[in-house]
C-alpha cells in the first residue's frame, strides 16, 4: 500500500526546530556582543607597540671586490641592536675573503661609521676588515 506525498506532513515539527534554532543564535548573539572581562584585563596589561622603528634596507659590498654584487639586509633595532652584532652577521653572510668584517665605510668617500644608527635606508656600504678602504671602480 502507497501513501499519498503529503507536503504538509511533519512541517509542525520543521517549525518548532526553526524557532529553537532563532533563539538558540539571539542567545548566542547576545554572549558576543558583551566584551569578556578576561581579554580586557589582557589588553589592560599588555603595552601598546606605538614607537615601532621601520626596517632600514642596506645593501653591503665588499672592500675592494668591484665583481661582487652585494648583499642585501634589513636593519631594524631589534635584530641589531649595536652595530657589533650587525658585524658578526655580515662577516657570515659576505664570506669575505678578508676574514671578518670589522668595520663599514660610506662607498664615496670611505667614512667610517661607528654606530649602527648611522646607516640610512635604502643605501650602499662597503663592508671591511682589518684593511685600508679601496675605493669601488
């Protein structure tokens, strides 16, 4: 025996899920719309990072070696906090025949600089050793 499709059949029940799933979600809402005690009191005692330096980006050659295309860095505070630790970096990064890198020269006119805030973004040093400063041809 076939029963008839009946369109109507169990909507009663469709309903009542329906209106039980609305107030489910208002009660749901309601919870997100009040801020959790919890993360302001996280807020209130983290600081806020307002003075971020930016990054400065430096290309560095090598002392004397004009067939070298350099080497790219980022120089921000936190990774290099004084220009020795910036050095030691280098010294890896350019393989210099020369040993370690000890000091960095301006490319023009061979200024030595002494402190890591002295390099300028966007610009080109010489990286040197224990050597006199050749000048790039």
């Amino acid at each position: 025996m076939m029963t008839e499709y009946n369109p109507q059949h169990g909507h009663r029940d469709y309903q009542q899920h329906d209106q039980r799933e609305q107030q489910h979600d208002h009660r749901d809402q309601r919870q997100y719309d009040q801020p959790d005690p919890r993360e302001q009191q996280q807020q209130q005692q983290q600081p806020r990072l307002t003075g971020l330096e930016r990054g400065r980006s430096i290309k560095l050659m090598r002392n004397g070696d004009s067939f070298f295309s350099g080497r790219s860095f980022v120089i921000n505070q936190r990774k290099y906090p004084m220009l020795e630790v910036f050095l030691d970096d280098a010294s890896q990064a350019l393989k210099a025949n020369f040993g370690a890198v000890r000091c960095i020269y301006t490319p023009r006119n061979g200024t030595r600089l002494h402190d890591i805030s002295e390099l300028e973004d966007h610009r080109t040093y010489v990286a040197g050793g224990g050597e006199k400063f050749k000048r790039l041809q």
